[in-house]
C-alpha cells in the first residue's frame, strides 16, 4: 500500500476513534458523530477500492501493455450512496449531513497529507 494513503487511513482511523468517543461521551451531538462515523467507514472503503484497482491496473499494463480500463467508479459512488440511503432511512441515529460529510474524509485527509509529506526546497 502506499505510505501516503497509510499516513491517511491511521489518521482516519484516528478521526473515528474521536468519533465514537463523542458519540459516546456527548449525547447531544450523537448523531452527527454517528453520521460522520458512517461516511467516515464509506470514505475509507472507497480509498481501499481505489487503491486496489489502481494496482490492477498497474499490475494489467505491466504485463499486457495500454488496455482500456476503468478505475471502478461505480463501485464507489454505490459505496457512497449505501451510506447516504442509511442516513436517510435512520434520520434519529444519524445525520444526513454529517454523513455526506464523511464521505469526503479521506481524499481530504489524504490531500493533506500529500501536501505536508512533499520535500520542500530550500
């Protein structure tokens, strides 16, 4: 795996540590932890569907050579959207924003980290 989405996945990883600590520990905000704790895992599995398929795809052109190929979007946006119909079908456990939210954790978190880890020049 990459050391970049590495970095990403613990730093996320302890993000919804937080997150179950305050689902936990605040009961006025439950849901929006709760919500941030799904798209959260929704963003995650993205990023390890991606990552996946990029190495396929690697691992395809080094072999056989330039084929078209897809990077699985749809996989993706269905991951995306399983958590989003969650939200909405349980709107007392969790909330529909946060959620969505969540579900952009990840490649943030992962910009961030490409960001801060670049060498800088003197």
């Amino acid at each position: 795996m990459n050391d970049l989405l590495k970095k990403a996945m613990r730093i996320a990883l302890l993000l919804l540590a937080a997150c179950l600590l305050v689902w936990a520990l605040v009961p006025s905000v439950r849901t929006v932890a709760a919500g941030l704790l799904v798209g959260a895992i929704a963003s995650g599995i993205n990023a390890l569907l991606l990552q996946r398929r990029v190495d396929l795809i690697g691992k395809t052109v080094a072999e056989r050579g330039a084929q078209r190929m897809s990077l699985g979007f749809l996989s993706r946006l269905a991951t995306v959207l399983l958590a989003v119909m969650i939200a909405l079908k349980f709107p007392q456990h969790l909330d529909i924003a946060s959620t969505i939210i969540g579900c952009f954790l990840v490649p943030f978190i992962l910009l961030l980290v490409g960001i801060l880890s670049r060498p800088h020049k003197p």
